[in-house]
C-alpha cells in the first residue's frame, strides 16, 4: 500500500524530490527514500535532472517521474462493425493501432484473428509478451466481468460466450471484460473529457446505443452488469406500440437513433443500402429523405440524454461511438433539448478519443482490475 502511495504521488506531482514526497504523504524521509529505491529497481520511477536548492542552500534534490514504459497494455474494443486493438503505454498513449471488420469474422476465428494483429504489433514495437501486463477488453453486450462471459452480445450473435477462458488460448497474460461503454467511460475518467470528475456519462451511438456512468468516482454496473442500457430507452409513448426493432434484440430507442436503425431506415426510403456517414452526408446536402430520418433520431437522442440528466445529474455527459463523429451537426439541437427538460443544464461534448474511445478505456478498465502497484 504505501509503495502504491508514493508512486501514485509521483504520477500526480512529478517531477518531485524525495523529500516532498515526504511531505505531501506525510511519511517519514527514510522510508520514502527505500521505496523510491524499489520502484527504481523494479522500472517503475526513473530519476531526472536536479531541482532548486532550498533557501537555506545544499545539494539540489534529484527529480523523480514516472516510467509509462516501464510495461505496456494492450486495449481491445470488440463492435459490431470492427474489432480494433492497440497496445499503450501507462498513460493510455497508443503506440500501435489494428483494426479489422466484424462481419468477415463473425461465424469464428475473431480471436484467432485477434491474436495476429497483437503480434503483428508486438513485432512492430519490438516488444515481447514478456513486456505486456495484460489486456483489456470490451465487447458490446451485457458481461458477466467477474466470469469473464459475455451474457448476450446480439450484434456478435454471443449468447453466455466465455469470451476471457478462449481469449486466454491465445494470450498467456491476465485479461479483463466489461461491457464497451462501461471501458470507455473509464477511459474518459482516467485521461480524457471527464478525467478529474465524479459524476459523467458516456454514450456511445454506433451501431447500437449504450452508455457507461460514473457516480460518486466509481463504474455503476447495476446488480447484473446490465446498468446503463440506454437504447432500451422509451422516448415517444405513441411509436412504442407495437413497433418493431431494427435489428433483433435492440431496444426502442436504438432501434430510432442508433447509427445501424439510421442506415437501415433511409435504405429502406431509397431501395439502395444506406449507411449512417451517408445518411449525414445526405442530410447536409438537404436529402429531404435523409433530414427526416436523421432530426427525428437526433431528437429522440436528445430525449433519452435529458431522461438521464435528470435522473442522474452529472457533470459531464460525453457522446462516443460513430455517430459522434457528426457531433457538429446536431449539437445545437441536443444542447436545446437538455435545456428545455432538464432542471438543470449539463455540458455535452464529444468524445476526446474518437476510433480509439474504446482501446484507451479497455487499458483503463486493465489497471482499475488488475492488482498491480498501478492505481487509477
């Protein structure tokens, strides 16, 4: 515990001295300075340069910072459209980036194919397995994390998969699971929109629509690790009569807004397939067809972020997945829907990390799991 304390101190001040590590834990000089020893050994502090001398004169103290590199992580955001996976340092930089599509995989050999493009990386950074701490993962469904089975994931057809014990046939380290907003949502607290904040919301608006929360500084899971299955959401009374969803086991509300439904509804309007990039496109170019389609998911979007607002009361709700790549377009709209039926306003921003939401928060939700003397 108090080596995890003194390194955590130097992460959050560095660079600092011996001594006022000593002050800021309030732990006694000689102790620090045999700790500090031993996270020197072990790679996990470096020491650089001199700082200022004291008033009084003397040896100016040596400067201690963190080594990010002193092992690495690998993230894997497992979707509905691509598999992605990166391997980062400590501080969630992403050294190397994969990616590859969902469908073309779906029947079997996505870990398999997974495993390639891990040692593809590997190779390219001239790492070794020796130098990864473990991985991180998140898929799209509802998981059991303390298994490590994704309960049902219907965009990857899992039903009750042990995705953690087949992955482990392919990779010899620890390995973490949870739902894909659930890690993003992490990531965002740990480096990211939300980093320093109690109280956020991600939602992730890609080929379905989910959400991660932090309350009081910590992940809600929910008493099955279901929490935070917004696209289950019902935004509009009349249309939930009897309607049917857009894709088999989705909700009412993603099965409007989401961007698969969004794709799906304008393909349906043009008799040509359609995606959700397009649909936009379509929309800014005044596509009557697409404007319809595109305001009214917005809209019903806007209803399920005030819903949340209001139950919740954030700080902060973030919006990730592919449709926040449009995030431009219809911020105005989501900011006067927040204002119209929310006690109170909340600030909606767009993800800090784009494609690579998913992996940063996977490595997050690594070093939140894992015992290690890393604490995030």
């Amino acid at each position: 515990m108090n080596k995890k304390l003194v390194l955590k101190c130097i992460r959050d001040h560095e660079p600092i001295s011996r001594s006022e590590i000593s002050k800021k834990i309030h732990m006694s000089k000689p102790s620090v300075s045999l700790l500090v020893e031993n996270l020197i050994q072990e790679g996990w502090v470096l020491e650089t340069g001199t700082g200022k001398s004291t008033v009084t004169g003397g040896r100016k103290p040596v400067q201690l910072v963190f080594n990010p590199k002193s092992s690495y992580v690998i993230g894997v955001d497992i979707g509905g459209t691509k598999i992605a996976s990166g391997i980062t340092c400590l501080k969630g930089k992403i050294y190397a980036y994969r990616e590859f599509a969902t469908k073309d995989y779906i029947e079997g050999d996505l870990l398999k194919r997974l495993n390639e493009d891990v040692h593809d990386m590997l190779k390219e950074l001239s790492l070794t397995v020796q130098d990864i701490m473990g991985m991180g993962m998140g898929v799209p469904g509802v998981t059991n994390v303390k298994e490590g089975i994704v309960v049902d994931a219907p965009s990857l057809k899992w039903v009750n998969y042990p995705v953690r014990e087949q992955a482990s046939q392919y990779f010899p380290f620890p390995i973490y699971i949870e739902n894909d907003v659930n890690t993003s949502v992490l990531g965002e607290h740990w480096v990211g929109a939300g980093k320093a904040l109690e109280n956020i919301i991600y939602i992730a608006v890609g080929t379905g629509i989910g959400s991660g929360m932090i309350l009081n500084g910590k992940l809600y899971r929910g008493s099955s690790y279901s929490a935070g299955e917004m696209g289950y959401l019902v935004t509009d009374a009349q249309k939930a009569r009897g309607y049917q969803p857009t894709i088999e086991g989705y909700g009412f509300l993603e099965s409007i807004a989401s961007g698969a439904s969004i794709g799906k509804r304008l393909s349906e309007r043009k008799n040509r397939d359609v995606t959700a990039k397009e649909a936009f496109e379509l929309r800014r170019q005044g596509d009557p067809d697409a404007m319809d389609i595109v305001d009214t998911a917005v809209e019903h979007l806007g209803f399920g972020i005030a819903n949340y607002i209001s139950l919740f009361n954030p700080e902060l709700v973030i919006i990730g997945g592919g449709v926040s790549g449009s995030f431009n377009e219809y911020e105005q709209t989501l900011s006067r829907i927040v204002e119209e039926f929310t006690p109170e306003s909340c600030r909606v921003v767009p993800s800090t990390f784009g494609r690579e939401a998913g992996i940063v928060g996977a490595v997050a939700l690594f070093l939140k799991e894992y015992e290690s003397v890393i604490q995030i």
